[in-house]
C-alpha cells in the first residue's frame, strides 16, 4: 500500500527518492488508507495516560492494530487527543480492532471523540450493558453506553460481540477471550490446568455487581510471548479463572487488572500467571494499592513493575524507582510506556518521560 501510495506522485518523484527512502517507507506523509506502522518483527504496545483508565494501543509487524479502551470523555478531549497522538507517532491511521472491555467511564468515555479524530475498523464488546442508573456511578455508565451505541448506529465500522473461547479476527497475534459478560473459559487454555496453590491465599470478597465483572479479558500470544490483559475483572470473577485450577497459564507481561485497586490481582491470579513484566495503568489517586504492590512484587519471576503515575496514596516504599514511572507527582504532561515485544519472549520497556529503554532477554 505505501509503494502505491507513492506511485500516486509519479514515477519521477520516485525515482527521485531513491531506493533508501523507499526502504524507509518514505518518511511519515506517505502512510496508506490503513495502519501503515512500520514495526520490523516487533510487536509494539503503547500504555497511554489517560489518567487511571485504560487506554492500550498494540500495533503488530505490517501495523495491524487494536486498541483496547479509549480513556474518559472530557471537555477538552483530553484522552482521544492523547490516544490520537500516539497513534501518529506509531505510525496508526486506522485502529483496526477497538475492544471495549466494559461501559464504565474510564474506558469507553474516550470512545466518541476518539473516532473523529481515528477511524475505527471493527468494535468489540461484551454485549449489551447491565449495570442501570440504580447502582452507584451507573449514571455514567448509562450514559457511556448510549453514545457508544450511537457512534456503532453510524454503521461506519464492523460490530462483534464476543464471549469466553472466542478467537477476535486479528492476523498478526493470537488473542484469545477469557472473559466476557461476567462469565469466563471453562476449560484451561493449552498453557493452563495446573492446580493453584495460591487459592487459598484469596478468599472471596464481597461481589461487586457492576460492569467490572463483566470486563473482556484476553490472552495475547506473540510468538512465544503471552500478555494478560483483563481489563476491571474483579477479585471474584478471577477465582472462576483461577481456582482450584489455573486456566492461564504463566504470562510473560501483566497489565495490572483495574489499575491496581485494590478489588482486583489477587494472589491467586498474580501468583499463579508469575509475569516477568507488569504495567500498571494508575492514576496519581488511582489505583496503586500498597496490597497491589505487595502482591505483584512478590510474585516469583517478576523482573519489573512499571507504572503510569506515581500512586500519590502510597509511599515510596510501594512505588517503584521514578525510572520506571512515567508521570510523577506534579505538573501532569501525559507521559507513556511503549514496550517492545519480541516473538522469542524478549522485551524491552520505554520511558516516554526520560527517552530510556531497558532490554529484558528471553528467559
Ligand atoms: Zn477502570
């Protein structure tokens, strides 16, 4: 698409470039009709600050896309502007797949102002919401829900709904769904089926009702790398997955389920998956729970946990090295994380703050 694209200026033009810039892709105007991100044999995941909701961008080898949430909905668009900017710097004029993992605020508010400024290809979701205006916070959620339906009645983009077992329709990953609508897999994934020793470390607490539990999860396999991503999944709902077996398996990257709050990751889904990376998604006043912290650095392979924000609610002893933090207290520029990930299992992880990248080998 993009050697068509350049054909579109003539031949001499093209002759002109030059076979390095051919090679290069010919710099960042020329990008085709759909993801023209140029990532070599990497997968590259961008963690976009949108202040304690999620917003994560993945953009595989050939720039095939999915974006998983969109951030809140603001007067001065604050996170479609950022999730939009990133998408630019990865080289993303379409999101391909968007996946809306619940209705609550912080993930689907970003969405309207997000899609006229990105188009979007396909969305997915759980199906229809079911948390109403009676339960606490349910107004927003409401009303997130019903400008999402609004923006999927414009018919400009493809519309699926997916359940546990599901495979979603992306080429260049394996992305596996683990939850959805409150139910999770009955059986283990290849990787899983192991009995859980940390079960017992999670007793139950008390149910929470809302879309949280109803949030999609996924397993994304990138040649021998696996990433778990479960959106708001609740401490409960991750015993349906969990215990007493393992249905996961061991992941290699973490997305801290619900921002490291404090009604998610428990020890028997954090112990049991022993990720070598976990990326949080707080906010300065949300999530980061110490317990969270505890948790996730006491698993046993764990290299590094990095985070969004400083957790302003716990102390330094619970946050990690400022390196490893993309905003600190204070002044807010909406810094992200970008990994690297590579198909036989290694990593690196970016500062978008401070520019500096640390390489994590294969195992
Ligand atoms: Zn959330």
């Amino acid at each position: 698409m993009r050697i068509g694209k350049l054909w579109s200026v003539g031949l001499a033009a093209l002759l002109a470039l030059g076979t390095s810039a051919l090679a290069q892709g010919g710099g960042g105007d020329h990008r085709g009709p759909t993801s023209g991100a140029k990532s070599g044999g990497e997968l590259q995941v961008y963690f976009v600050d949108v202040e304690g909701g999620q917003s994560t961008l993945f953009v595989a080898p050939g720039g095939e896309s999915l974006l998983v949430d969109t951030g809140s909905a603001g007067g001065t668009a604050r996170d479609a502007t950022r999730i939009a900017a990133l998408c630019k710097l990865a080289g993303v004029a379409k999101i391909d797949n968007l996946v809306v993992t619940h209705y609550h605020s912080d993930h689907v508010g970003g969405l309207p102002q997000l899609v006229g400024m990105v188009p979007v290809g396909r969305f997915i979701d759980h199906g229809v919401n079911r948390e109403g205006v009676e339960v606490q916070g349910g107004a927003p959620t409401v009303a997130g829900w019903n400008a999402y339906q609004k923006v999927l009645g414009d018919g400009h983009a493809e519309h699926l709904t997916v359940k546990p077992g599901d495979l979603l329709p992306v080429k260049a990953m394996k992305v596996e769904v683990v939850s959805a609508d409150g139910e999770v897999i009955a059986k283990p994934l290849a990787a899983g089926g192991e009995r859980n020793a940390a079960c017992a470390a999670s007793p139950l607490k008390d149910a929470e009702g809302t879309e949280n539990d109803r949030s999609v999860g996924m397993v994304i396999t990138f040649g021998k790398l696996r990433i778990l991503d479960l959106g708001d999944l609740t401490w409960n709902k991750e015993r349906g997955l969990m215990c007493p077996v393992d249905k996961l398996g061991k992941m290699d990257v973490y997305i801290v389920s619900h921002h490291g709050l404090i009604n998610s990751g428990s020890p028997a889904l954090v112990d049991a998956i022993a990720p070598r990376l976990a990326i949080m998604d707080n906010g300065p006043r949300k999530g980061g729970a110490p317990t969270t912290f505890e948790t996730i650095e006491g698993s046993s392979r764990l290299k590094d946990l990095w985070q969004l924000h400083t957790a302003e609610g716990s102390d330094a002893k619970h946050n990690v090295a400022e390196s490893h933090i993309a905003n600190l207290a204070g002044p807010d520029a909406g810094n992200y994380l970008k990994m690297t990930a590579r198909m036989d299992g290694s990593l690196s992880m970016t500062n978008g703050r401070t520019g500096e990248t640390v390489e994590y080998a294969a195992p």
